[in-house]
C-alpha cells in the first residue's frame, strides 16, 4: 500500500471510555452499534489514548498502523515542508464524538505546560464542528467570572458539579455550529450532539469533575501529576461576552475558525453541486451528506467512491485530488 493513494477509513472506536454514546456515530457512517460507551471515532489517528501503547492508532488494511506507514515515508505522506517541521507525526488528530451524556467539566493544557510538566511535545487545542444537536443541546466553554485557584480547588475536592457547571458559559449550539476551543479553558460538551472534533495529537485532559462517571478520577484524572500541580494549566480569569463570541462561528463561514487555530489545524468546508480540485497536502475527509468520487493522479492513479460517512485519509502524494458529485464534505488539515 503506497503512500499516494487516498485510503477510506471504516470506524475507529476505542472501547469502554468513560462516557455514554455511540449510537450517533453508527447512524453517521450507516453501520451496527458498536455498544454504549464507544462515543469516540479516531480518524486516521496516529494518537494512543493515553495509557495504552496501540489503542485508538488507525490500522491499514495490509495490517500495519497508519502511523507506521506514515513513519516509512514522511515526506510522501505529509509533504516535505510538514515532515521538515513536524517528521512523521501530522500535527492532526480528528475524531468524530457523540454525547450520550453530558461530558465531564475538563481542560487540557497548552503546549508549554505538557512540555515542562508532562514531557509531551504539545498540549491539546481543539475545535468542534456540530454535525447533530439535539433540541436545546449546549456546550459550556470558559468561566464567566474571575474565579479564585482555591475556589477551583475546593470545588474538585468536593467534587460540586453544580458549581462547576454553573461557572462555565453556557452556548446553546445548533447543526453547522463551530466552537474553538484554546487550551487552559475548562469545557464540557453537552448531551445530544454529535460533533467532529479536530485538536492537536495528543489525549491529555484534566477531569475537573469525575464523580458520577465511570472513570477512577482520583488514580486517572490528574495528568499523572497530582491534582495540586495540574490545576495550574487551568485558565481562571472570566471570559467576556465578546471573547466568547470571537470563539464562535459557522461551517459556512469563510474561516471556519478563528485565525488563531491556523498554528494548531484547519479546517474548510465543501458543499453542492462540487466539481473542485484539492490542491496536494496531507487531509482528512469527512463526507457529511450526499455522494461522489475522488480521483487522482501519478503512479498510483485511481478513484474512490464517497457517500455520507465516508471518511478518508488523503497524503500529500495523491497530488491534486479532484472531488466530484452532489455533496457536503469536511476536510482537516494540519497546521499552517
């Protein structure tokens, strides 16, 4: 299997997370349910979840990861000018997730905590893309007064979810909503949605809140460093109403995400009648409605046939990649 040809990826769910979901997943890319807590898609991950040595990787079907296969032939892969920066890790984790339940209140830490703390090369900004809400259906990002490092400490201790939850922003989200979220915010998704999620790679959060869910939080929730150290990547100063809004945005928007997420990801969206060409670059697609056909050039010319829940890995060697048909598509992509 060459590094020049876009692969279709099927489901890639690591099983027995924490949280409840999975049925949204299954409805997406038209499969059986994989069981109640597989909330989780990782799409052409290189990423392990944390504390396993293979779990959540995307597997090739000639039996090797994809992170081998990338680590065989960076450039081919990723392009040289991304593998002269980043070697053989795409920078990209992307995941499809489904709220079954009202996620935990969490944060993950900025590059510079994960370097000096938890000898990680990154830490882990993410954004959202909704695919599905249910009526009503909220995500809750950042909190909307200063709040004191004891006060947040206190409320871990206790465990008062209430507080928690009630100190975040509320934001009511709808179908073709986008949420940047910076690292060192804390957040929860709310139950109902159906979302694709793109982030730096790496599976580092902080559990704010574990009681209620099917997680040890007190052995697994702190990074490995202790509650005391880890709360020190949590951002406690209040989130004005214009910040929030700058967070926000639209799928149709012409920067699906603000500015700032260029040096983490990016991100555009492909819709209608589509007869376009995909300029070469390492991707990651995701067809969200309709059907069509990519096809491309070189040694390995082909074509491949997408329809709602197809998701695909692209590698720079395919080239220009031409899509067509009457669809609506997501493409990821690494950082600028």
């Amino acid at each position: 299997m060459g590094a020049t040809s876009p692969l279709a990826l099927p489901a890639n769910q690591p099983a027995d997370r924490f949280y409840l979901g999975g049925a949204r997943i299954a409805a997406f890319r038209g499969i059986a349910p994989a069981g109640d807590h597989v909330p989780e898609d990782w799409i052409a991950s290189t990423t392990t979840v944390a504390g396993f040595d293979d779990v959540g990787l995307t597997h090739l079907d000639d039996g090797r990861t994809l992170r081998a296969a990338i680590a065989a032939d960076p450039s081919a892969w990723l392009g040289p000018e991304h593998a002269s920066r980043f070697g053989a890790d795409p920078a990209l984790l992307v995941k499809l997730l489904d709220a079954g339940e009202r996620l935990p209140v969490h944060v993950h830490p900025n590059d510079e905590f994960a370097r000096q703390h938890l000898s990680c090369r990154t830490g882990k900004t993410e954004s959202w893309i909704i695919l599905a809400a249910e009526p009503g259906a909220q995500v809750h990002l950042g909190f909307h007064d200063d709040v004191d490092p004891a006060q947040l400490t206190s409320w871990v201790e206790q465990q008062d979810r209430a507080a928690m939850l009630s100190a975040l922003h509320g934001i009511a989200v709808r179908p073709g909503d986008t949420v940047y979220v910076p690292a060192g915010l804390p957040h929860a998704i709310g139950a109902g949605i159906l979302l694709l999620e793109l982030q730096q790679a790496a599976d580092l959060s902080l559990l704010l809140e574990y009681s209620g869910f099917a997680i040890d939080g007190l052995r697994d929730g702190h990074l490995g460093i202790g509650f005391d150290a880890a709360l020190r990547c949590v951002r406690h100063d209040a989130v004005s109403t214009t910040e929030l809004d700058q967070l926000g945005g639209r799928w149709d928007d012409s920067h699906i995400f603000p500015a700032a997420a260029d040096e983490f990801f990016r991100a555009e969206r492909i819709a209608g009648d589509v007869d376009t060409v995909l300029e070469p670059g390492f991707s990651v697609l995701a067809v969200v409605a309709g059907s069509g056909r990519l096809s491309w050039p070189g040694a390995e010319a082909g074509d491949l046939d997408v329809r709602a829940g197809s998701t695909v890995a692209v590698p720079f060697g395919a080239g220009p990649v031409h899509i067509r048909g009457e669809l609506e598509l997501l493409r990821a992509r690494p950082p600028r």
